[in-house]
C-alpha cells in the first residue's frame, strides 16, 4: 500500500479532541478506509491511489477525512456540542476547511450553507462523527483552532477549585512567592512613579512616594520582629523602673538576665529610633510615667 498522510487541517482537529477530552475513548477513531471505503468514493481514501469525490493538483497522497469516537470522557462536553461548535463556525463563515460533517443520521455540509440534512448511508453515524476536509491546499494546511477549546469554558467553582489546588503545591506556592518578591508597582521602567503603588511609610517619602511591593512585605515582616522587640524591652523598662521607683541600692533582675539598667540601656542604645523608644514608652507606661523613664534615660 502506498504511503499517505491525514491532510494537516485534520491532524490539528484531532490534536485538539485530544486536548479538550485526554482521556476520551477512540475504539471507532479512524483516517485511513478500509477495503469496503476503497471500492467506493471515500474522504477516508488517499487521494492519489484511491477513488476519492474530489480531486486536487498537487501529488501528496492525502486523506481527507477522520472519524471521532463519540465517548469524550469529558463532562460538560458531547459529541453534539463538538459537532455544534464546528458546524455554526463554518456557517458563520469562521472556517472554512471542512466539506461536510456527519453525526447522528444528520450530515452538515458546505454545498448546502452548513443545514441539517437527514443522513441515509449505510453507517447511521452513532458511534462516530466524520469530518470531511476540503481538497484546496489553503484549507489543506491550515492548522489553526477549531474552537472547541475556545468553547471549553471553565466555571467559578472549577476555577477556584484549580487555584486552590495550585496555590497548595510546591509549585504554586514557589510561584506565588517568586510574584510577590518581584512584582513592583511603585514605579515604572523610566522610574515614574506609578499610580496605585504602595505607599512608602519611610522618611524618604517626599522623594520615593511609593515602595515596591518585595519592599513593602520585608518592612512588614521587620516591623513585626521590632514590634515584638519593643513590647519585650517595655516589659523589661517597666518592671526596672517599678523598681528603681520603689527605691533600694540594687534594683531586682528583671526576667532571667536582664536588670533594669540593662533594659534602660539597652531601649536607649539606638537600636531603637528616638520617635520609636518614645512612642513605645508613651503607650506602655501612659504619658506622665513616659516622661520619668525619659528623665532616667537622660540621666
Ligand atoms: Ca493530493
Ligand atoms: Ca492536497
Ligand atoms: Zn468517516
């Protein structure tokens, strides 16, 4: 038998069958006729060594036409809906690369602007649908979407279900961290400052009046290591100046290492701002107890 190939219009229709529905069954897939397609007119025969309802100028030795099994495996989807996708779009003058289509006792064809038509050959088409192709080397070769997958539509809930799965991966979770780390909306590529950027919170907000986002989330994060810090350090002052209040010529260790001198020595070292030392001071102590440990620190 002489060699052939499936036109490549076709090789992209059944491509993309096997994209919409992967695990769909092909029991009654089919190209090539067999002996009973190739003692009449088939599509399903070569074009060159077969009898075939059309001719073309080339050489290549094509088949123009498949079978696709019915059983797509793929909820949401029928093989009528397939059918019904490619059958408007060609209607609608959205392609052109098909003869004709038959599937269920019905055949669609391009002679007669895509209508229904009883179909009465020998197959009813029950278990299959057919896809005839053109004979003209435009349509021969176009490999473009048919629209199934355009059509495969992906509800809410099938959609969340997705991400969520994907959000819970290694993979997803790497993902997402990789966009926030590198997502900047403060600016754009000529350093403009962006609309809708994060806002800087720094001192140098006049000149930078928003912050990337990789920024934004490490401030977050230190904030929240300094603010514990300062909670434990007011603790620490706290319970020193309770005790230097109350008098005696050794105040009492506070926690397990630290004495009162330590904590106060150690709020005023500068690892904290002035704004920020006060600030904690303020609200720990209240105001008028802020402005004793001050004096103490002053002194
Ligand atoms: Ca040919
Ligand atoms: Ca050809
Ligand atoms: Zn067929």
């Amino acid at each position: 038998m002489a060699d052939w190939i499936l036109v490549p219009c076709l090789v992209s229709l059944r491509t993309e069958f096997n994209r919409l529905a992967p695990d769909r069954g092909k029991a009654s897939d089919g190209a090539l006729g067999d002996a009973s397609h190739a003692a009449s007119p088939s599509d399903h025969n070569p074009d060159e060594t077969g009898r075939t309802p059309y001719e073309d100028s080339d050489r290549v030795n094509e088949v123009h036409a498949i079978d696709v099994d019915k059983d797509l495996r793929k909820p949401g989807w029928t093989m009528a809906r397939c059918v019904g996708v490619i059958v408007k779009r060609h209607r609608e003058g959205r392609d052109d690369r098909l003869q004709n289509v038959i599937y269920q006792r019905r055949i669609w064809s391009r002679t007669w602007g895509w209508t229904a038509r009883a179909y009465t050959g020998a197959n009813p088409h029950t278990g299959h649908a057919h896809f005839s192709a053109r004979y003209t080397a435009a349509q021969e070769r176009d490999t473009s979407p048919w629209g199934l997958l355009e059509e495969d539509d992906v509800t809410k809930s099938e959609f969340i279900a997705w991400m969520t799965e994907w959000a819970r991966s290694t993979a997803g979770r790497e993902a997402l961290a990789r966009a926030v780390l590198t997502y900047d909306p403060g600016k754009d590529a000529s350093g403009k400052v962006l609309p809708g950027g994060i806002v800087n919170p720094g001192p140098d907000a006049a000149s930078n009046p928003t912050v990337g986002a990789a920024w934004a989330l490490n401030r977050a994060i230190v904030a929240s290591l300094v603010g514990h810090q300062i909670r434990d350090r007011v603790d620490q002052v706290q319970a020193g100046v309770e005790a230097l209040l109350r008098g005696g010529p050794t105040p009492p260790p506070v926690g397990a290492q630290v004495t009162a001198r330590s904590a106060l020595d150690a709020i005023g070292s500068g690892a904290l701002t002035a704004e920020e030392t006060a600030e904690a001071l303020r609200s720990a102590l209240g105001a008028d107890r802020a402005a004793q440990v001050g004096r103490l620190l002053g002194g």
